[in-house]
C-alpha cells in the first residue's frame, strides 16, 4: 500500500495561528494548543479594551473641560455647564469641549459666559 500525505489542511490552518501569535513569547508562540489559547484571550482582551477606551476617553475630556471651568471660575462645575448647554440645545459634545478646553481656554470661558446670560 502506497503512503498517504494527509493534513495540509489542519497545518494550514495551524501555520495561520502561528502567524497571529508570532509577536508572542515563548511557549505562547511556539506551541499550537498554547498558541490558541492565547489567541482566544488575546481577542478577549481587545474586544473588552475597545470598550475600556471609549469610557477612558470620556474620563479624559470630562476632565479636562471640569478643570478649565474651575480655574476660571466660570461656573460652579462641570455638571452645570452641561446642563446649561442642553437647555440652551448647543450641539458641543464632550470631545469638542474638551479639544476647546486645551486649544483655546478664552473660547471655553466665553462660550460658558454666552449659556449663563
């Protein structure tokens, strides 16, 4: 009986997973079970930091836009201008105020001025 090659398949498949985890070290990048345990976790953890970072974000401008108004005395907090805007139905997210608040405090201070009166 004539031997048979079999299983380019499964080291296609295998040579692919190398591939994603060739950066890893170790174990992690040489062994096949490891390798795709670490590959499940790898994806784990990005899925999870995508979401981590949109709220880290948020923090950051909050931050940002809250320290401002407290250096200038423009309003009492950061939860008052906020308020003030919505009332007022000014379109300026979070993000915006915040790039406002590094780039150009007088613009943030005159802004907040224009909501109070």
């Amino acid at each position: 009986m004539t031997r048979v090659r079999r299983g380019y398949i499964a080291r296609r498949r295998r040579t692919k997973i190398r591939l994603f985890a060739s950066s890893f070290r170790g174990a992690h990048s040489r062994l096949t079970r490891t390798i795709t345990q670490q590959k499940i976790r790898a994806l784990v953890s990005a899925h999870r930091d995508r979401g981590r970072q949109k709220i880290n974000f948020r923090r950051l401008w909050i931050t940002r836009i809250n320290a401002i108004i407290r250096e200038r005395g423009v309003s009492n907090s950061y939860s008052r201008l906020i308020h003030n805007l919505y009332k007022r139905q000014l379109l300026l997210n979070r993000k915006i105020l915040g790039q406002i608040a590094i780039s150009n405090r007088n613009f943030l201070y005159m802004i907040s001025k224009e909501i109070i009166k």
